[in-house]
C-alpha cells in the first residue's frame, strides 16, 4: 500500500482549501517515495485503483477525478469530514 502524506500547492495558493490548486503529493512505500503531479497521480490511479491511502484516520483512499474544465486531479474517498482529507496534510 502507498500512503499520500503531504502535499505542495500550487504558487500563490499555501493555505488554498480547493483540491485543484494541490500541485503534488508526497507518496510514500513506494520504490522511489517522493512528490508527484497531481495528473501523474490521476494516470496511476486509473490503471491501479486503490493504492494509495491518505495517511491520516480513517485513511480513506485516493481516487482520482476530473473538473469541470476537465483537469485531471486527485481527492481522497469521501467520508464523514465536511472536507477531504487531503487538505489536511502537511504543505510544503
């Protein structure tokens, strides 16, 4: 199992809450942990479903999505937070 255990913004957007402006996830227990674009997220997820874990209870799992505008992004499954998990790590 990987985890998502931080995420980068993008310029401008620090303390941002919309999931279009993450710029990079940090994964880990992977070969080669490190940041990775949210759209490369989106392509990994579509072929492996179910990989990637938020590492914050209840470590719901990372799913890929589309926009409106048709940007390709990442958001956690949804549970019973107001807000998705992934906002919720650490930002570099």
């Amino acid at each position: 199992m990987y985890y998502a255990t931080k995420i980068k913004m993008e310029p401008g957007c620090h303390n941002s809450g919309s999931l279009l402006e993450i710029d990079s996830v940090y994964i880990e227990g992977c070969s080669k942990p490190g940041f990775f674009k949210k759209a490369d997220l989106y392509d990994f997820l579509k072929k492996n479903p179910g990989t990637i874990k938020v590492k914050i209870w209840p470590y719901p799992h990372v799913t890929p999505a589309i926009s409106g505008a048709g940007e390709k992004y990442v958001r956690s499954s949804p549970n019973y937070y107001t807000h998705d998990n992934l906002l919720d790590l650490p930002r570099e």
